[in-house]
C-alpha cells in the first residue's frame, strides 16, 4: 500500500499529527521504534500545560504554546484524558519583583493574563510555598495532565479511524522513487508513502539526514524527577516554579493529573538522547532546590525516580515543508512547550500537508472515549456501589483487583491490552490503566500483569518485556 502520509515518530507530536490527518479522507501511518508510542520525551516529562507567559513573543514557541493550552480542556474531555486546572505561579524573593514583572509584560505581549501576587495573596493560594516567597505571577489557566494518556488516546482514536500504526518500526533507510517515499525500517519491513513527516523527536535530525532533506542540528538536556505518594497531594494545589533561568523553567513542585506530587526537573547537557537513568547528583540537586520555593518537601514519600531528555534546536521549533526533500515536512527541536503546543503543531502540520495533498473537508469521525478502554479506575472510583457492582455482575473480572495500590481490576488490564493500539509490555498496560503506579510500584501486581498479558497475547510469559526490547522478566530455565 502507498500511504499518503508516512509520519515517523509515535511520541506526542507524531500521534497528534496522525489523529489531525485521520480526520480527513487520506491514507496515514505512523511508525515507531519502540513497541509502544510515547515512551520516550511524551511520557518522561512534568506534564504541565503551560499558560505560555514566558515564551519569547512571535516565536513558534509561544504561538503554539498559547493556542495549545487553549486547546486542552475540550481536547481533554473529547478523548477522556485526565486534564486540572490548576494554575501556575512563578515564586521570586525579595528582589524578584523586576522579573516578575518582566514575565507579566511578556504575558501581556503574548495575550495570556496573569496577575503579580504579593506574600499574603501567595499564602492565600498555597499556604505551603516557601516563606522566603514575596512575590509571584499567577497563572490562572495553567494546567497538568497525564502525558502518556494523550499520547496512546491521539493513538487509539487515529487507529480506529483508519489510520495505521507500526510498532518495533525504526525508520532506517530512506529513499524516493517516481514520487513514492520508501522506508526501509530496521527489520527489514518496507513502508511507501507519497509524503512523509517527520516528527522523530531526538532521532529526526538522522531521519532529515536519510531524506535528503535539510540538515539540522539538536543538543540534548537530561531532566531528572522524584515522584511522590499520592498522600503528599494534600498540601499542594498549584504548580510552583523557581524564577526562570538560561537552562529554562527550574525545578518545580507540581501536582500531577492523577493526583501524586512530582520534584524536578533538573537540567543537565547530555549527548545520548535515549538513556533515561537517574544519576546522584541530579537527585541531589533537586533535593537542594525544592526547600526555596516549598516548605512542605518531604522526600520520605517519594516512590519513584525517573528522566526524560528534552531536544533542543537553537531558540525555537523548527516546523517547516522541506525545501531540499520533495513532499517532506519536519519537526524538530520540540523541546518545552512541546506537550502543550502538540495539538496547536499537529494543527498547523496539518496545514502544511494540505499544501502537498489537498485533505478536503473533514470526514465523519467517530470519537473514541479513552476511558472506554482504560483509566476505567478513575471513572469507577466515582460510581455508585450498585453501579460498580452491575459491572462486575456483568464481568467477573471488573471484581478482581489486581493492582491494590490503583485499585485496577483485571476486567481493565484486559481492556486496555486489547484497545485499539494493543498493549504488549507491563509498562503499556501500566501507562494505560495505572496498574503498578501506585505506592508500591507493581511489587505485588506485576506478577499477575505478566501473566494475563501471556495468556490474552498467547504467548510464554517468558516473552512479556517490562518496557523496551530486551527488558524480560520471567527467565526460563528450562
Ligand atoms: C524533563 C522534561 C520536562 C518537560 N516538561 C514539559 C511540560 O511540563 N510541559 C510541556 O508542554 N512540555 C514539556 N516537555 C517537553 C515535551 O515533553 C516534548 O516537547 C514532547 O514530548 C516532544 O514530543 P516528540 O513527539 O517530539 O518527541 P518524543 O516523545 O521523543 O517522540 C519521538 C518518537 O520518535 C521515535 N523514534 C525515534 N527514532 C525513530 C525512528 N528512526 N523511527 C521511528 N520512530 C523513531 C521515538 O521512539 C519516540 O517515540 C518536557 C520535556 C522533558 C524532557
């Protein structure tokens, strides 16, 4: 088959491109490296949908960081995903004013409202913020949501509109033909394609490179994190940052959508762009910077470390149709505010491909509700008991509850491993139902994961991975 779009890359750029073209009567696919879509930069970030006060006016960045938050809330609840509004604010000291004010200005400049607070409206708000705090610039209309879920509902909702998605696909060799791409993955599979776009995240300088198309340059920043029990959630309602800096936005304190508490990101110039291990001094660092803007940081509940790398391209996105390579869009350098601008990029990219294809009017599109699938927990926590019991009368299995922490039954991972775009990995059933996220990190449900994914995918549970390719868990010793 020769698709009209080709989009390499399944992170939270890519998917949002794929579920914007599945709108219209054209052939899409996507492919992606990794057996699941937006594990890499997508789901390793805070998760914050930023207002877009602080980008630099008339940049990429700031343009589709202000229509992308907009965006959100209707987006969010079109495609069940967990989306608060939770405000930001930007804590400063005593001589922090100037600043604060600086970022209001650029507020104004780039149409988004926020106010400056003084120390009493600060403890009003959030009467955890560090007592140091004198001024800061609120918010109102920043947000957080679960990144990943974005990523698989973009996904699923272009899967069960026609479009196409390939998994363990890394695009590797690229050529053209009489007009037709071909894509040559690294198992060997061959895709063809009239266009292609590439939205590879840190790889798509190499994916530019095997089109032929321009040349582009990416540096890459470690972001390290704590995440923290549910049980911290109490004391915080907003997300807090430092005042800005040359390495960006600080380390935060942040409520997530799912109501569990994150520290960092931290900041660190990295040159392989997919290790995602912690290191000492990292965790060090945000355990010396939290305590300047919250006073309530306690490290004895935090239940997980993880990292993600940001891709940077000089100052701003690139998003551009290629002027070397014929029918060929890229996407590149979607650093911070990547996650908040996707929907409003995914649009934009839209109009691009338009220029290459004409996509007509958009076609009749059925709406898959996320929580049809997965996060069924969060929807079930607020059903009656009659309710909850019907469900489990119906199916059994909604009464077994695999994940004590989440409260995840096995009626859901069962689901969720056969929504539109299969689960295969702990760690995709974990993203898409939380079983495992909880207190104690799958330590009591993985077991029990592994073994209904081996018997729902009919295969040994010697194969089930945890994440990545090599990542098995059950040995046979046989
Ligand atoms: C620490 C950190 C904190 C952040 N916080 C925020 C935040 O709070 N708010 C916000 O708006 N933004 C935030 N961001 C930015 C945001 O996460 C990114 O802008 C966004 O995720 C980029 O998405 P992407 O699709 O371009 O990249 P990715 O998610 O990296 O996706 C690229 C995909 O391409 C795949 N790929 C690579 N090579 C190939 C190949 N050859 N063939 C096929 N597939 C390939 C990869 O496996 C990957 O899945 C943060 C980023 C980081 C790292």
């Amino acid at each position: 088959m020769i698709y009209d779009f080709l989009v390499i890359g399944g992170g939270v750029i890519g998917t949002a491109v794929l579920y914007e073209l599945s709108h219209y009567d054209v052939s899409c696919a996507l492919l992606e490296k990794e057996n699941d879509v937006g594990t890499a930069c997508s789901s390793r970030n805070s998760g914050i949908v930023h207002a877009g006060y602080d980008c630099k006016p008339g940049t990429f960045k700031a343009r589709f960081n202000v229509r992308g938050s907009r965006i959100f809330p209707e987006l969010c609840a079109e495609l069940g995903v967990l989306y608060k509004k939770t405000g930001s604010m930007v804590i400063g000291g005593a001589d922090s004013l100037a600043d604060i004010q600086a970022l209001h200005e650029r507020g104004k400049i780039n149409g988004v409202y926020t106010e400056i607070l003084s120390r009493n409206q600060i403890a009003e708000r959030e009467p955890n913020v560090s007592r140091d705090a004198e001024y800061a610039l609120y918010a109102p209309d920043a947000g957080v949501v679960t990144p990943y879920k974005l990523v698989i509902a973009y996904a699923d909702n272009a899967v069960i509109n026609g479009a196409d998605i390939f998994l363990n696909a890394e695009a590797d060799r690229i050529s053209r033909d009489s007009g037709v791409y071909t894509v040559t993955a690294a198992d060997g599979r061959v895709f063809f394609a009239k266009s292609l776009i590439n939205a590879a995240g840190y790889a798509a300088c190499k994916i530019n490179q095997a089109a032929n198309a321009e040349e582009i340059r990416q540096d890459y920043a470690l972001g390290e994190y704590f995440l923290l029990d549910k049980r911290e959630s109490k004391n915080i309602n907003t997300v807090l940052f430092p005042l800005p800096d040359s390495r960006g936005k600080g380390i935060l304190v942040a409520p997530t959508a799912e109501g569990n508490v994150l520290y960092g990101p931290t900041s660190t110039p990295v040159t392989v762009p997919d290790d995602y291990a912690v290191t000492a001094e990292g965790l060090k660092n945000i355990r010396d910077s939290v305590g300047r803007i919250y006073e309530k940081a306690n490290f004895a509940s935090v239940i997980k470390t993880f990292a993600g790398v940001r891709t940077v391209a000089g100052l701003d996105f690139i998003i551009e149709k290629s002027k070397k390579a014929e029918n060929y869009i890229t996407i590149a350098g979607i650093c911070s505010p990547g996650l908040t601008a996707a929907p409003a990029i995914a649009e934009y990219v839209g109009e691009l491909a338009s220029e290459i294809t004409a996509l007509g009017s958009r076609k009749k599109y059925v709406n898959y509700k996320e929580e049809e699938a997965s996060g069924i927990a969060a929807v079930r926590r607020q059903d009656s008991v009659e309710k909850i019991n019907e469900r489990i009368r119906q199916n059994p299995r909604y009464g077994h509850i695999v994940c004590r922490c989440e409260t995840v039954s096995e009626g859901e991972i069962i689901k969720a491993i056969h929504s539109p775009l299969t689960a295969t990995t702990v760690d995709a059933v974990k993203r898409r139902v939380r079983a495992g996220m909880g207190r104690c990190q799958g330590g009591f449900c993985t077991p029990k994961v592994i073994e209904i994914l081996a018997r729902e995918l009919n295969i040994e549970e010697s194969e089930i991975l945890k994440n990545r390719k090599g990542s098995k868990i059950v040995i046979d010793l046989s």
